[in-house]
C-alpha cells in the first residue's frame, strides 16, 4: 500500500475498526474512506454498490460485524447468522468487482470447534461441532473466510482472512445485555463498587452516556436499582454468569489493529498458501496467553478497588472451557503482541472512566 492509497474501513466507528483508523493515520496512510451506518448500510446490497462505483477503494478492511457475548449470541441467532452473511457478501463481491486490490476479512476464533485442541492452530479449522450458543455467528465467519479462500483460488484475488481473538480496548461495547465478558465485568464491578459507596451521582452519569433497556441516568433510584438488580450488581456484592473456571485469551484491540495493518503491509494471499489443496489459508490473531474469568474478576476487582464480593452462578452456561489460539503463524510473519492483560485491564478502566 502507498500512503495516498485509498483504503475502506468498513466498520470504522466500531472497537476494531475505529483502532484500525488510528493505527493507519499513525503509519501515515492519508486517504482513509469510512461510513458510519446511517450513512451506509452494509446489509443493502444496492447502497453498497453504490458506494463502491462511487468511491472505487484500493483496499479495503472488513472490520463491520453484528458482535455480542454469550448472552446476545444465544439470544438473536437469526440476527447474528443473516447481518453477518449479508454484510461479508455484499463488501466482499463488490470488492472483487471493483478489483480491489487486497482485502483484510476480519473473523473471529469462535470460528473452531468447542473441543478444539489447545492451542487452536489453524488446522483445527471444520474438524469437530462449534459451541452451541454462537454457532450461528461463528458459521458465518467461517462462510467469509471461505469467500475470501474461494474467489483467490478462482479469480486471483488477494483477500486475506484473520481471526482475532477475544479484544477489548477504546470504544469498546459495556451494553450490559449485548457486551463481551472483558467490559461487562468492568461496569458491574464499577457500579456494584458506587452502589457499595452510595456513590449516585457517578451511576447517574453511567446510565446517561449508556442507558439500561431505556433506563437513563434521570429515572428514580428504585427504577435503576431495578436494572442493576437484573444485571447481577447489587450493593454487596456482584453476580457474574457460570462457574469463573473457563480460561479465555484477551488481545487490547490496538495491538489487533497494529497486526492487522502489519499484514496488510507485507503479506499476501500467495504467501500463505501450503500444498495442493488450498485450505487453512487464514491467520491467528492473538497472544498465545490465557486467564480464567475468575481471575480475570479479581484483576479487574483490584484495579477499580471493589472491596465486596464476586459471586458467580452456576446455573448460568459457561461457553467454551478453553479457547487459546496457537499464534505461531503471525510469529513466523514477524508480529508478536506486547500489552499483557493486567496492562491492558488497567489501560481500559481509565478509558472506560474518561471517555465512556
């Protein structure tokens, strides 16, 4: 890529792209091209074509994607399969239309079995059953990657598929009911730690900038402490979903996009191509490293110096027991990680603190 080069980040606002956008004004790339999605929906195969004869990108970043944790996953399936097929088809077909040059496909590394052998390389790929409670949207992941595959091996295309693990980072989603487990657990345990000190003025301000099921910061005190009741967070103590015993790997989202944008720069489809039949053509993104989500709570605890009590409920799924991914192709390319989680956990309380 040259530095003029026109670049779509698809999905720009978002945790990923939005770190994506940053990290390529950091490296100097100077004619980056984003929409949000009032002004452009990727679920409208007509708006993007448009888009796309319009705008006529050079390379383009897949980052947009409907995402969620356990409970929203388990919840819209139908939502998370059908969004999530009809935004990769539409950017990735008129991406091969409109010769784009390369193109970054953004998965997800729900994309391998339950029972996968750990850590997951990426020959784990199809081998075994998914995890029942995000299997539709870990189908359509995999759908993507082999979209991408599929047009190299029958157009030449240059379309590059990685699959992140769990991120969390700036701008990332603390929706109680929609968010992933990493910023889920900061918000309950920093509002269980304000209900704790009678703190209401700071739980006013968190539900003014992110309001529960519609309940904001001006409602009465027995209406938010309704919420925050639904949620687990209570004035001694807060309850988090299953038994804190699976082990997940966590990557700051910033270092996702330095990687991201690193393979954008040096790699190409041809160089990942191994054997006769073309498979297992995409790349792990993560650290290699794990925490349990009980461990993972009592960081979290110290940072925000909650003094009361994690309770977990075990009456709740768990998910996947473990899923760590095997880094060692992007290693072999030149990348490694360098933000460890309790860095990153502190580094994302701040963020949620100032910015949130």
């Amino acid at each position: 890529m040259n530095k003029s080069s026109k670049i779509y980040v698809a999905g720009h606002t978002g945790l990923v792209g939005s770190a994506l956008w940053k990290n390529l004004l950091s490296k100097g790339y100077t004619n980056l091209v984003g929409r949000t999605i009032e002004e452009l929906d990727l679920l409208d195969a007509v708006a993007v074509k448009r888009f796309f004869d319009v705008e006529q990108p050079e390379y383009v970043i897949l980052a947009a994607a409907k995402v969620g944790g356990i409970v929203a996953n388990n919840t819209y399936r139908a939502d998370f399969i059908y969004q999530n097929l009809q935004i990769q088809n539409n950017v990735i077909n008129e991406s091969f239309l409109h010769n784009v040059k390369k193109l970054l496909f953004l998965g997800s590394t729900c994309i391998y079995p339950r029972d996968s052998h750990q850590p997951i390389a990426e020959t784990e790929l199809l081998t075994a059953p998914l995890e029942y409670t995000n299997e539709p949207y870990a189908i359509a992941k995999i759908a993507g990657l082999k979209m991408c595959e599929s047009f190299n091996i029958q157009y030449g295309t240059n379309f590059i598929a990685v699959m992140p693990t769990n991120l969390y980072g700036p701008n990332d989603n603390f929706d109680l009911e929609k968010s992933h487990v990493l910023p889920a657990m900061i918000r309950k345990i920093f509002l269980a730690d304000c209900l704790m000190r009678g703190d209401w003025q700071s739980i006013r301000k968190d539900f003014a900038v992110g309001p529960v099921e519609n309940v904001n910061g001006d409602a009465q005190k027995e209406i938010i402490s309704q919420k925050l009741e639904k949620y687990g967070i209570f004035a001694d103590r807060v309850e988090l979903w299953g038994s804190g015993k699976p082990l997940r790997e966590f990557l700051w989202s910033e270092e996702m996009a330095d990687a991201s944008v690193f393979i954008m720069e040096n790699v190409d489809f041809k160089d990942l191509v191994n054997g006769q039949e073309i498979r297992n053509c995409h790349i792990n993104i993560g650290t290699g490293k794990e925490i349990s989500i009980k461990d993972l709570s009592e960081l979290i605890k110290q940072t925000i110096d909650y003094q009361d009590n994690i309770i977990f409920d075990t009456t709740k799924p768990d998910g996947t027991m473990r899923k760590l991914t095997d880094p060692s192709k992007l290693h072999s390319l030149g990348w490694h990680h360098k933000i460890e989680i309790d860095e990153g956990v502190k580094k994302m309380f701040e963020w949620y603190k100032k910015d949130f």
